[in-house]
C-alpha cells in the first residue's frame, strides 16, 4: 500500500433516526415474465422503492474520499418496539430480534447500497471483521461504525 505516513486511520460514525427498513435485498428479489413469456429475475417495485430510501438515507453520511484498506465494520439495526411488547421488556430498552429479515440479507442490502454511494474503495471485499446486532429498541435507527486499519 502506498498510504503517506501522515495518513491516520479514519473512523466513520453515524446514526440514522428511521424506522429500518425490512426488506432485502434477497426479498426485493422476484421472477417476472416480459411479454413474449421469457422468465427473468428483477426487482419488485417494492424493493426498488426501499433501496432508494435506504440510499437517501445513507447519502449525508458519504465520506468525502472512500475508505481505504481492511476496515472493521460494526452494524446497530434497530426496529422500534412492537406494539404487543411487554413494558418489562421495553424498559429494557433493548432486546434481540430474532424474526425476519435474515442478518445477512439485511447486511448485504446495506453494503450494496453503501457500495453504490463509494463508502469503499474497492468494494465492501474491504470489511474483514463485522458485527451486526438486529434489535427491537427504544431508540430505533441504524448506527454503523466503520474504521480503517
């Protein structure tokens, strides 16, 4: 690598207050039928419309260059409570999701999206260590911590 030496190593942290989204990217997808009755695969109208709002979303936090080298990356996805939950488990104010979306259909929707707004410089090949945690919580959002190593 031909990183200068006065290069330190950047930290990427942001929170987006929103209701995250449930769809994936494997969800979105859906085979279709064109007019002469050939069979392909494409998006749903739904899936489209949620990458774009996930695109949106993601767009303020953009870094200026994209991130270079191995990064670690660290992922809160947080849905806000069911209206069935218990206030024993909302004072809690976090507790494991453990219902659709997948974890991983959920993460690589967003590195798709984070891909496609250059977050990475090569790709999100980049991320050699993640974590995702999936929750139901009070404060309710996406939180992603990324850092250069």
């Amino acid at each position: 690598l031909d990183i200068p030496l006065d290069d330190k190593p950047r930290v990427v942290k942001f929170h987006i207050p929103c209701h995250p989204p449930k769809a994936t990217h494997q969800s979105a997808l859906r085979v279709f039928k064109n007019k002469a009755g050939k069979t392909f695969v494409g998006k749903s109208s739904k899936g489209r419309q949620t990458e774009s709002q996930l695109l949106l979303l993601l767009e303020p936090h953009r870094p200026k260059t994209p991130l270079r080298g191995a990064l670690k990356m660290k992922v809160l996805w947080n849905f806000p409570f069911r209206k069935s939950e218990t206030k024993k488990n909302k004072a809690l104010n976090l507790i494991p999701c453990h219902t659709r979306p997948d974890c991983d259909n959920l993460l690589k929707f967003l590195c798709d999206c984070m891909e496609r707004l250059d977050f990475f410089e090569t790709g999100d090949a980049q991320i050699y260590d993640i974590q995702f945690i999936k929750s139901w919580a009070k404060t309710h959002g996406i939180t992603i911590t990324i850092k250069e190593q």
